[in-house]
C-alpha cells in the first residue's frame, strides 16, 4: 500500500507520525453535543418519570446490549411511553448520533445509531456524541473512533478506576487526527469496502463453523441412539420422537439405573470462601465437569457426604427461562474433592457397571434429552425440573464394550471436526487482526488510500 509523500511528527510519542497536511486536534474541539440518560433529571426523578416495559410502547430504549447484536424493527428489547419519551427529550434518537458506552467492561466502544422506523432514546451507560458535520464526516470518525489508536487510551483511562468508566471530560480529552474533509469521505469510502468484503469472509467462515457443529452434534445423536455399525438390526423403540433402536440394545428409565440428589440450598453467607462448589454455569457450560470451579461454599463434614461430586456423576439443570435450557447435563469425569453441588442442579449417581462414563458424557447432552424434555414439560413462567420427571428419562443402554467403542468412534470423529474448526477459527483471528490494522493505519495516515493516489 502506497504512503503518504511527507511526513511530520505529531508530537504524541505512540502515535508516530502523521501526514505534513494533516491536523492533530481533541474530540473537545469538534463535539457539538455530548449528552447522556442523567442529564434529563436526578436519580429520584428518573426513576418517577420512567418506566421499562417489556412489551412494545411508544419508544424504544435503547442500550448497549441492543447495540452489540443489532438493533431491528421488531418487538424485542425495552420500551418506554410517550410521556416517557417527552421527559428524556435530551437523550432522544433520531438515528446517526455516535453512542459512546461509558460503563463497564466495554467501555470506549462507540456505535453509530442505525435510522429505524420507531422513536428511540438512550439507555444509562452510554453518552450521545454530535460532531461538526463541516469538519467531520460521520463514516470517517466512526472508523476512527473505534481504531486502536483511539480505543486503547480510552481503554486504558477507563480502567484507571475500581470499575471501568469514562465521565464526559475522559471523552472530550480524546486526541484526534484530521485529514481534509475530501480525503476523510474518500477513506471512509475505502474502508467501507475493504471492511464489508473481510466481514462477508469472516461471515461466511462463522457459517462454515457452525455446519461443522451440527456435524459433530448429528454424529454424536446418530451414534448414542443407532450405535456406529450401519448393518445392525433394528427394534422399535416404543417412543415416537426416539424411533427405531438396535436390537440387542436395553431401553431404560433413569430412575431403574441410579440415584437423584437435589443440590444444596443456603443463604448467602454460606457462599464465597470455603471447598469447591459446583454451580450452575460449570454444567451448562461444559460437557466435561471442570476439575477446578470457581465457586466456593463453608460446607460441613456432613454437606460434602451428602451433596458429593463423585467420578461419574450427571449433573443436570434444574431451573431455567426456556425449556430448552432444562436438563443440560454435564459428567464427573474425576472426582472432585470435598465438593458440592449448587442446589439449581440435579446430580444422577448410575449404579455400577450399567454405564461407561464416556458414554454417559455424550448421551446425556445429545438430542435425546432435548426431545425428551421439550415433549414432557409445559412452561409457564420459569421452567423447572423435578427429580420426577428426570426419572422418566430413557436411557439407551448398548452393553459396556459397545459403549465404549461408541465413545472411541465419537472422539476420533469430533478430533477430526474440531482440527478443522480450529483451523477456521484461525482465519476468522488472521482477519479481524488485519481489519483492526488496516482502519487503524488508513485513519492515522500510514498507508494512502487506493482513491487518493494520483
């Protein structure tokens, strides 16, 4: 990529050098509005005049969850009445005003309201930011308010405090490179389209990603309910959503093949300091039980008899938003010692010699259960699993040394898919990493745009 004919310092050591022509100013300068939530009143007034709705109103608010995963003209999100909206006149939307978050982890990131087809206005933890339009083109700044050279000292600033945060003079402090007006367009314009054609890629490879998890998911529910030879004779089931099964293979309640445990339940200041505790995010969110969790508790003697995490052991969701969410299951692959169990699980103990423990791993987080629970509950509000219904779980049981064939067959098939998704994974990183470097060089002049070489 071509640069720029000369040069000059711009007097900020990890900035380097900028173009002779171009100009080094502070955001200070060219905001023409910076504004948030509280400025429409006080705490005490805020929370009198406005009320979250869950269900579609007058307006929505919007915030920063909403502008992570993209704002839509749907009924999702929260809302707020007319009158509502009157009173937060000094945080209304009308699309293209730059929202900066100012709280938390992602403090610094700055979006740019999209133009939808309903009033909006601006949740807490976030500012408005307006900039001279005859100096500053919006697609440029936006570009340059999200590159490193930006983003890291906000970054840096925010963490200075016990949580990250930014306050309106952090924002106003900002240090920015100004390119003449027509160069600004033709760089946005640029990037526009080197970006959308990196995004597009890193599209398409996060849809190849996700074929390769159904992949592995449709070998592991294929293998835990058909076994892995294609010849095998086959059964009815007895169970419509489950279909045939094997033919020498046993069909099984839960409840004929171990034992159910409820976790344990106590007031707060029995958690925080103590032996290892199992909670809820280590089952939902792995299939292996982790050796080392992060939650601690104070239990007894007796707690850690009771409430044990033995090599083994299913432990099951028991309470959710969703159905689906009901029931994920993950296996003690080692003992844990001197741990419990959090009382939002269900911990299924097999009898012996009924169940390999690999095959307990990926039958109980395979479709089956999926299906099973979907059909058996009805939501209401919060979904809930009883040991009961639990017990009505059927468990396909091959004989041991086909389980664990079945476990070998899975494994050496899932290593395969999981080489290739990491590969992919990989050119997903090697992209976004040349993304982020090439807006950050196009907007602090250290490679000259294809449009403005002569």
């Amino acid at each position: 990529m071509e640069r720029y004919t000369k040069y000059k310092d711009s007097g900020i050591a990890w900035l380097g050098e900028i173009p002779e022509h171009w100009n080094i100013t502070s955001w200070r300068r060219i905001i023409s509005v910076l504004t948030d939530y509280t400025a429409n009143g006080s705490f005490a007034d805020l929370k009198k005049n406005v009320e979250y709705r869950n269900e579609p109103d007058f307006a929505r608010l919007v915030r920063l969850t909403d502008l992570r995963k993209g704002i839509k003209d749907s009924n999702e999100g929260v809302w707020i009445s007319e009158d509502a909206y009157n009173y937060l006149k000094k945080s209304a939307l009308f699309g293209g005003e730059f929202l900066i978050a100012n709280v938390g982890a992602y403090s610094g990131i700055v979006f740019l309201m999209p133009y939808i087809n309903q009033p909006a206005s601006l949740a807490p933890n976030m500012m408005i930011a307006k900039f001279n339009q005859n100096k500053i083109d919006n697609q440029y700044i936006f570009y340059a308010a999200n590159s490193v050279y930006i983003q890291e000292p906000l970054r840096i600033t925010a963490l200075s405090s016990a949580q990250p945060k930014l306050n309106k003079d952090h924002v106003k402090a900002v240090i920015f490179i100004i390119p003449p007006l027509k160069e600004q367009k033709a760089i946005a314009a640029y990037l526009d389209t080197k970006t959308a054609e990196i995004d597009q890629l890193i599209a398409q490879k996060e849809r190849l990603i996700k074929l390769y998890e159904e992949e592995k998911t449709a070998i592991i529910n294929e293998a835990v309910t058909k076994g892995i030879n294609p010849n095998v004779k086959l059964k009815s089931s007895g169970i419509d959503w489950l279909g045939d099964i094997p033919e020498h293979w046993n069909l099984k309640r839960l409840r004929y093949l171990g034992t159910c445990q409820n976790g344990v339940s106590k007031s707060a200041e029995y958690f925080g300091s103590g032996y290892p505790f199992v909670n809820y995010t280590d089952v939902y969110n792995n299939i292996e039980l982790p050796q080392e969790v992060q939650g601690l508790a104070n239990s007894t003697d007796e707690d850690q008899i009771s409430y044990s995490v033995k090599q083994g052991d299913i432990f099951f969701t028991r309470t959710s938003e969703t159905i689906e969410e009901i029931g994920i299951a993950s296996t003690c692959l080692k003992t844990i010692e001197n741990a419990i169990f959090s009382g939002f699980l269900i911990r299924f103990r097999p009898f012996d010699k009924l169940l390999f423990i690999g095959f307990s791993k990926y039958y109980f987080r395979s479709r089956v259960r999926e299906l099973f629970f979907v059909k058996e509950m009805n939501l209401v509000t919060r979904a809930s699993l009883s040991q009961e219904l639990l017990k009505k779980l059927p468990v396909l049981l091959p004989p041991i040394e086909e389980q664990k064939e079945i476990v070998n067959y899975i494994e050496k098939e899932c290593a395969r898919i999981d080489s290739k998704i990491a590969k992919t994974k990989r050119i997903i990183e090697l992209q976004k990493e040349y993304r982020t470097a090439l807006i950050s060089e196009a907007v602090t002049g250290k490679i000259k745009v294809p449009e403005l070489v002569s």
